[in-house]
C-alpha cells in the first residue's frame, strides 16, 4: 500500500483551524489578523434581519457536528426568536465521544472562533445568554484557554451588555461539567446544567420549545458554532461548494488508532477514506486495514476494504453501512482482534449507561458479561444470538440515542467479525488473529 | 409458556444492593428496585422535599437518603404505597400477613379534621395494617404518617381488656354487668352535678349519646373541646368548626391567611392541598407564635408572641382596611385603631387583597390562644373586610361532629341553643364536680394541656372512664374503668371539616371485652332509665343525629364580639392555668390522641421524639 500523501495543502485547515499557522493562535490578536470578529462587528453596526443570518447558514449546508448531523440553521429557525421569554443558547463541549478529539483542540487553538460563533448565533436567535458546557477533564488546558479569550473579549468590549453601543446584550458563561459521557446527549446536558443529575428528557417537547430551565434553548457542537463565523465571513456558497451536495464545507477528521500519525485534520467533506488514512501516515507500521470505526465508538464498525472505497461525507459513510458521526476515525489493523474491542467498547456502554432506562442499564451490563465469558473462554456459540437478541432489545427502546449507541457495535461487529466470535468460543478463549487468550489482553 | 419463556434467559451473575435504613416507618429490601423513581418523585413533588435520591450511575444506580439520613416528611409513609416491587414496605407490619389473607374494610381516619379515607387490612379480627383509600375530594391517593401508623396504638399493652373497679388503690376486673350498674347507680346520684368530657375524635354516635346521657342527667356540662381556653364569644358560634370550604377547592385558592397554625402538624394532607395551591400560584401569609417549617413559598410571615398574636392580628386589619379602602366592622373599630401597623403587617394584608378565592383560616394554636375570641372576631372582621372566606382547622377527627351531636355545653344536637348553657371542658376542669365521666382515652394532663386538672378530677367522688386504655393517668383518677373499642373496632359516623358524614363499619374485632363506645353508652342510658335508648345499630343513632341536623344550615360566623384590649386581662385567668401565662403549647403531630400517642413506631420518628414546644 502506498504511503505517498495525496496533496491536499490547499485545501487543510480552511475554516475553523486556519489560524493554526499563525503563532499563538488562540489569542484575540491572531483571531483579528485573519478577519476574525469582523461579522460579529458587522451584526452589531447593521443589525440584519435576524432571519437573514439563519438563511445565510441554512445556505452553507453546514450539518451539526456533534454526531447526529442535524442543519444547523434549521435548527435555529425553529427558536421562537420573537418570543418575548428568556431564551437560551447552549454549546456542547462535552466530548466525551471515544476517538473524538477536534472540539478540544478548538478551545484550545482557536476559541475565539467558538466565541464569535456564538455571539452570530445568540444574534441569529435573539439570545441574550449563552452557556458552554465544557467536559470537566478539559479543566487542564482547554478551559483555561478558553476562559482566556473570554475574557479578552469582554475586556475588548465584544461581549456584554449593550455592546459597542449596539443595544445588543450577550453574555457568555462557561460551565465545566462533571465528566460523564451522557453528559453529552443535548437534553442529558440541559439537566446538568440545571444542577440535576445528567439524565436524558424524553423528546418531544424538543429544546427548541422547553430547554434550559424550561425556556426555548438551541444546542449545537462547538465545531458547528466555531464553522458560523468563517461560513458568514466567506459566504456560504463558498463554504457548501467544499463539500458535496449535502455534505457541506468542511469536517475536522479525528483519526486515532492504528495510524502512524493520529492527528485531528481539517479537511473538506467527501475527501476518501483513502487519502485521509494516507495524509495520517497510513496503517501502523505498514500493516494491512483491518476496520473503521468512522464516527466515534457509538457507529457500526465498518471492514477495511469498504472504507477505503469510501468518502468522508454523511452520505457515503451511510452508504457503507455506518454514519460519518463526529468524523473520529478509529483505525484497526490486522493484528487486532475485534472480540477484544467490543469487549472494551462494550465495558465504556456500561459504566456510563445513566440508568434511566431499563434495556439500556440492564442490557449494556449484560452484553458486557457475555463478552468477558467469550473472552474467558466459557461461552457456548448460542450465547452470540443471545448477545444479538440483547442488543436488538436495546436499540429503539430507549429515551435516547446512547442505547442504540450502545447496540449498533455490537450488531456491526457481528455482523463483519461472527467468525472471530466463534473461533474464540471453539478453541477455549483462543483468539483468532493474535494467537493469545482472549482473557490476558482484556 | 404463553406470554414468554417460563425460565430467565439471564444466567449472569445479579447484582445485590444493601438496605438502607430509612427509619422507623419504612423498610427496605433494595435489591427489589427497578429504579422507576416513583418514590423519588413522590418525594419531589407531592411532598415538597426531596428525601430520596438516585446516587450513582447505570448499574451502580440506587435509591437511597444522601448520606444516611432518615426520610422524615410526614407524608412519606405513602411510598410504600407507590413502591411497585416492594423495595420498600411498612417497617411495622412487614412480615406480620399475607396481602391475600387479609380482608380490606374502608375506614375513615380519626386524627386530624380531613376525614381522609383508609383501608383497614383485618386478619382474624386483627387490624395489620392501614393503607391509603382513594378520594379525589378529600385524601387524594394520600395519607399521613399519622393515619397509616397509628393503628399499632391499637394494641397498646395498656389495652383495657375487661372493665375494671378501684377500691382503695387496688383495680379489680369485674363484668360488664355490675360495671354499669354501679356506673348508673353513682352517676344518678350526682345528677345535676357532673362533667362529661368527651374526644374530639370519638364518632358522631359516641358524642351524641354522651350528650343525651348528660342532659337525661339534668346538666349541659359536656365538652370535647379540650384544649381550648377561650369560650367567651361561644354563643356565636358557626353551626360547626369548619374550613369554610371544600378540602379540593384549596387547591384553588388564591390568597390564604393561617393564622395560629403548624399546619403541617394540624392537617398534614390539608398542608400539602396548600402546597398544590401555591404551585398554581396562590399567595400565602403565616401568623403565627413561631417560624414553623413549610415547603412551599410563603409572601409573609409574621412571628409573633402569644401576647402580641392579637395585636398583630389587628394590625394586618388595620393594614387591609387600607389596601382595600374599606371600613373597618364598627364593633373592632376601636382596638384596630389602637394597632401599631409594621411592612410586616402591610405584607400580610396586601396578601388578601388579590384577585381570586382567598380565605382565612385559624388553627389549632390560635383556638388554644386565650384570646381566641378575640383572634375570631379580628378574622371573621379580616374575611369580612376582604371578602375572604373564614375557617378553622380543628382538632380531632370529629370536632364538626361533636358539634352536630351536641357534645358541647351551649347546643344541644342540630344546633339547639340551650337556655343555661353548661360548664366548657375548661371550666369542668377549673372548679371541682362531683362526678366526671371521661370518654374515648382522654388523658387530661395532655389531652387538656393542664396537669392540675388531674388533681381536679382526682377530687371527685366519682370518675368513670370509658376508654380504650387503662393509662396510668386514668388508674390514678377513676374508679370505674370500661374497655371501649377504638376507631377501627367501631361502626360510627365522622364529619370531616367541610362537613361531609362520612361512615364506617368496624374493621377490627375489639380487643378483649372492649366494647363499642354507642353500644356502652346505649347500655347505660338504659341503665338511666332514660328514654329512647333502645338503638338496635349505630345506623339507628346517627339517623337521629341526622333527623335533628336535617334543617341545619352551615353558616359562616357572623359574630359581633367586641375587642377590648389589644392584650390579656386578668379576667378568667387562673393561677396554674397556662392562660395565665400565656403560654401556647404545640403538640407534637404523634401526641394528638390516645391511639397516636401509642404507636410506637411513630413515636421512634423524629418528630415522635421532639418534646412538645410551647410558646
């Protein structure tokens, strides 16, 4: 396989990493130097119709990043923006999505970029408050940083109340949770940031209409926010032209795994598989692609061969049978064996399972034991329908979107891998690709 | 199988999760839990305060206090009800019978006004449990702590099994026979001179018999009014105590004023009706001797000492004469004037004068007030002046029933006034009789709130207790003693405080050769030789009660008591009489009645073991 890099500088780090070239990117100073804050100076001098805004960012096609790929700008067309109540504006920086890592390079590389977002959205909606929903193991570097630029930006006077004269109030607060995954499912988040525990609501009514504190609030990722700034500074005919047809702009590719450089890439939408993996060094140590895991841990698994004649959109990775996610591509060579990743995958479902739901507090405790019995080597090959059964009880029949996050790895790995799963079953917890006992590596 | 597989396909290891300890009343067996939360929310949003919790995640999840705490709120008991698996159940009557053994019979509750509507679960004449009955209009699916408890006082070991006679200081048992015999025989031979004290949470039959058996002795000297000490506006009294509206349109209220109450002690299910009411946006103002505890908003409290509640109470009219424009009732216009009206006192007002249903109550406290007359008249003017409605939370089951029945010294029953009226229970209490008749387990140091009217009983030459229990109290004073079934062991009639008749048959075989209270009295109103005591069933008392309450209009007080002083006289005080000091006594929620004051597990709860505050 070759190695060589397709060439792709053009077109790398064009919207939310572009000052990542500059030198102390994630200051006020670095932002201004390539035009940032300048649509937000503009909103505040002209003052558009609001809706506007939300046309210009339906235009652009740009797909809400967190992992479900919602329009963004539909999104917030559904705000009652003229509503006279409290709304509220939320950014989900809990990422807490296994292989995910971009959302934490933004606050750390260019948080300013998410600040504006933010302001252009509170804009767009007619908010006046903003929460950001940090992870709390971000506590180290990113929050720091990004309480930093918070603070430049109100020093510089861009956030507040009555800005630049505008009479125009937004403040921008920041909100470090307590590190748990389902923090990260949008309504789960709502009630943490209330102070409850993070338990998802059921949907309908959508946060559109009762939210935050039971007000009408708008939830997005910190990469669709930190993309609004540069969509409207460049246009959105520009930003949609970088992607294919409903894939728009531009995606940053979190690859990790068995890659010679794991890195997060800024790239445009629909790039193949192929040539991310190259731009990434290729497959660890020249081995051959075994699986994908394209979106983060909660999309099916899909084998090596098909990702590669894949692209990186929406649609096509739906079409290979998985969904594009959070675009964090988890590379797994030949050498892995795919028993003891679901096993691992499996035992991350059930600890942060949030308990709400039966199938899905039960179910992800039971698929994880009847994955360590195939480690050990004390299953019976019955126990994988059971193990399917489970699953396909799991998914559709809980409040969110984590139970079926939690079964679509395991039917996917099924699905591809059922061989691996019986050889180890067969031969007394042998695995089949590395020659090991199942139970020493798990 | 059916519907499904008749073995679990689940061959893992389970999890099992310890018990916690949730106190007295409520046991658990937490690995029974499915974690659906219902007791949570209970906990949250009818109680008001969020007692239980989920501590962990996914499978770790469990349902238990944060940090070892105790679940204290008085209505908590009802989780045991709402529990769908059993994680959690009665501590006491765990294990004692089968839910499929017992037979069910409606009972109603007698410990506090509502009349709230239980289920006794009898095995083999056994009462073994009380559990919630259904009535939107009254309990909802709730009861209090104190309702679902307090059946174990049933079967106190002080339980009177036989009747029994003092000689000297010996108790002997003896029958029934003789009992009576000797009962009617002393009791005709002080006619005329007698008191007759009754429970306010005996039923209508009980009450209406002990009034006729007093007047068949030629004396209005009955009362069930125990613990009040102001009977000087008692003439004007309404037909009988009540809230002066329907129990389900509290939740409706508007703007409410309490005055002299700890209502979540007085009324537990009355006080979380009030709760629903401030969740719909009602505005509520406190008066009251001390800052009681509420888990809803309050708009003004107003703390005041027993000597200033009038005065301050004064002050809020003065206050809504004001808000409103009005003119003050010209019979108060004097001492209103003489108010010294505080922010505190605008606040209060300011309350009443909303849009809606508003009410005043008074409360317990304010009826154990030695100016409750005053307090009355100030509330009655308060209504008047901002078209509240007035009412009272009374004590006891059956305080509008006592009422009805006649079981007061200035009415005979459906509300005939009597020329002479009799002695009050204060008064009986105050000046030595010749003989007292004590029915339904009074124990006068508490149920009087005066431990010298121990001594004052003590003098007489007769005292006869009908009661369910042989208290140390009662042995040192009677010299007759008759076992008299209680609540559960008795078919009777309670009228709820906004005067609905509500009747029951007995649950429970009574203990020993306890009897029921109408069938003792009927004996011995024959034994009097008076007339028309040949009742054949309760249902033949209380459709006499009824005939005579037939033309009855309930009807707000329209009294025109005359204020003098914004602050206590010497007049009617006695030395040794807690009227004389002042003091208002609050007793505790568990130490209300006999039967209460006799369950153990309630008295083990915190609030069992806080001693009675007095004010």
């Amino acid at each position: 396989m070759s190695t060589a890099a397709p060439d792709y500088s053009d077109k790398m780090n064009l919207t939310v990493f572009e000052p990542l070239k500059l030198e102390r990117s994630w200051t006020l100073a670095t932002y201004r130097s390539i035009g940032g804050y300048e649509v937000w100076g503009r909103l505040l001098k002209d003052k558009p119709e609001r809706g506007t805004v939300i046309d210009q960012v339906k235009a652009s096609g740009l797909r809400g990043r967190g992992g479900a790929g919602f329009p963004t700008g539909t999104k917030w067309s559904f705000m009652p923006r003229n509503s006279p109540v409290q709304k509220y504006l939320v950014c989900n920086s809990d990422e807490s999505e296994p292989g995910t890592c971009h959302d934490r390079d933004i606050l750390r590389y260019n948080p300013h970029a998410l600040i504006e977002g933010l302001a252009i959205a509170a804009y767009a909606t007619n908010t006046t408050v903003a929460y950001n929903y940090i992870r709390g193991e971000f506590l180290g570097e990113p929050v720091p940083r990004f309480e930093a630029a918070l603070a430049e930006s109100y020093a510089a006077g861009l956030l507040g109340k009555n800005i630049k004269g505008s009479g125009i109030d937004f403040d921008l607060h920041t909100y470090v949770g307590a590190g748990a995954y389902i923090c990260g499912e949008e309504t789960a988040l709502l009630d943490s940031l209330e102070g409850k525990p993070g338990k998802p609501r059921f949907k309908p009514p959508f946060p559109a209409n009762f939210g935050l504190y039971g007000a009408p609030t708008t939830i997005n990722n910190t990469l669709s926010f930190a993309s609004v700034p540069t969509i409207l500074r460049k246009g959105p005919a520009w930003f949609a032209g970088l992607g294919p047809a409903n894939s728009g702009g531009t995606m940053i590719y979190s690859m990790s795994g068995h890659v010679e450089k794991p890195r997060n890439i800024e790239l445009p939408m629909g790039i193949p598989f192929a040539d991310l993996l190259a731009l990434c060094g290729g497959v660890r140590g020249g081995r051959k692609l075994k699986a994908v895991i394209p979106g983060g841990v909660s999309v099916p698994v899909v084998p090596g061969e098909t990702m590669l004649k894949t692209n990186m959109d929406y649609d096509s990775v739906k079409a290979a049978g998985s969904a594009l996610g959070t675009g964090a591509a988890i590379v797994m060579d030949e050498t892995t064996c795919m028993v003891r990743v679901l096993e691992r995958i499996s035992r991350f479902y059930m600890s942060e399972s949030c308990g709400q739901c039966t199938p899905c507090r039960e179910g992800t405790g039971w698929m994880n034991r009847l994955l360590k019995r195939v480690l050990a080597g004390q299953s019976r090959r019955e126990e994988l329908a059971l193990l399917l059964d489970v699953a396909n009880r799991i998914e559709g029949h809980t409040i969110c979107a984590f139970g079926d996050a939690s079964a679509w790895p395991v039917q996917s790995f099924l699905k591809h891998y059922r061989h691996e799963f019986e050889y180890m079953i067969d031969h007394g917890g042998r695995s089949l690709v590395s020659d090991t006992m199942g139970a020493q590596a798990a | 199988m059916g519907f499904g597989r008749d073995v679990s396909r689940y061959n893992e290891g389970k999890r099992s999760v310890e018990d916690e300890n949730l106190g007295p009343l409520i046991a658990t067996d937490m690995t029974r839990c499915i974690h659906c939360t219902r007791c949570i929310r209970f906990t949250q949003e009818i109680a008001g305060i969020q007692e239980l919790g989920m501590i962990g995640r996914g499978e770790h999840m469990k349902v238990r206090t944060y940090i070892e705490g105790t679940v204290n709120h008085e209505l908590s008991g009802n989780v045991i009800d709402l529990c769908p698996v059993g994680a959690l159940v009665s501590k006491p009557y765990r294990f004692s019978a089968r839910a499929w053994e017992m037979s069910s019979t409606p009972l109603i509750a007698p410990h506090d006004g509502m009349g709230s509507n239980l289920f006794g679960h009898v095995l083999r004449g056994r009462l073994m449990r009380v559990v919630a009955r259904e009535n939107e209009a009254i309990n909802e699916t709730w009861i209090s702590d104190r309702d679902r408890f307090s059946y174990e006082g049933v079967y106190s070991e002080d339980r009177l099994l036989t009747p029994m006679i003092r000689s000297g200081s010996d108790w002997s048992a003896t029958d029934w026979e003789s009992a009576l015999m000797q009962v009617a025989e002393g009791l005709k031979a002080r006619a005329g001179d007698l008191g007759v004290l009754v429970s306010g949470c005996a039923t209508v039959e009980e009450l209406y018999l002990a009034a006729r058996i007093t007047r068949g002795l030629k004396s209005h000297n009955i009362d069930h009014r125990l613990r009040q000490r102001d009977f000087r506006d008692q003439a004007a009294d309404p037909v009988f105590p009540g809230l002066g509206m329907r129990i389900a349109d509290v939740d409706a209220l508007d703007a409410l004023l309490v005055i002299g109450s700890n209502l979540r002690r007085e009324a537990p299910i009355l006080a979380h009706r009030v709760r629903k009411a401030t969740a719909h946006g009602a505005q509520v103002a406190m008066l009251n001797p001390a800052r009681f505890p509420y888990l809803f908003p309050l708009k003004a409290y107003l703390t005041s000492a027993p000597a200033q509640l009038v005065a301050d109470l004064a002050a809020v009219l003065a206050a809504a004469a004001t808000v409103t424009g009005k003119a003050v009732p010209a019979h108060l216009a004097a001492v209103v004037s003489a108010a010294r009206v505080t922010d505190a006192h605008r606040a209060a007002a300011q309350v009443l004068a909303a849009e809606g249903k508003r009410a005043v109550w008074l409360g317990a406290l304010a009826a154990r007030h030695p100016q409750f007359a005053d307090l009355r008249a100030l509330a009655a003017g308060l209504a008047q002046l901002t078209g509240a409605s007035l009412g009272r939370i009374t004590e006891g089951g059956n305080a509008a029933g006592a009422y009805l029945a006649g079981a007061i010294p200035h009415r005979e029953a459906g509300v005939k006034a009597v020329s002479q009226p009799g002695l009050s229970a204060r008064d009986m209490l105050n000046k030595p009789l010749r003989a007292y008749v004590l029915i339904g387990g009074i124990e006068p140091s508490i149920d009087a709130l005066d431990p010298h009217s121990l001594a004052m009983i003590a003098r007489a030459e007769l005292v006869v207790a009908i009661t369910p229990f042989a208290s140390g109290e009662l042995q040192s004073v009677a010299h007759v003693m008759l076992p008299m079934g209680t609540f559960a062991e008795t078919s009777g009639t309670y009228v709820n405080c906004e005067g609905l008749w509500q009747s029951q048959n007995g649950a429970a075989q009574p203990v020993g050769e306890a009897r029921p209270g109408w069938k003792i009295l009927r004996v011995l109103g024959n034994l009097l030789n008076l007339e028309g005591f040949d009742y054949q069933s309760s249902e033949g008392v209380l459709k006499e009660v009824r005939a005579a309450c037939e033309a009855v209009v309930p009807a707000p007080y329209q009294g025109t008591h005359t204020v003098t002083a914004l602050t206590r006289t010497g007049e009617g005080a006695r030395a040794g009489d807690h009227a004389a000091g002042g003091a208002l006594i609050d007793v505790p929620m568990y130490q209300v009645d006999a039967v209460v004051r006799r369950a153990p597990s309630l008295q083990r709860t915190l609030e069992g073991r806080t001693p009675a505050a007095s004010y």
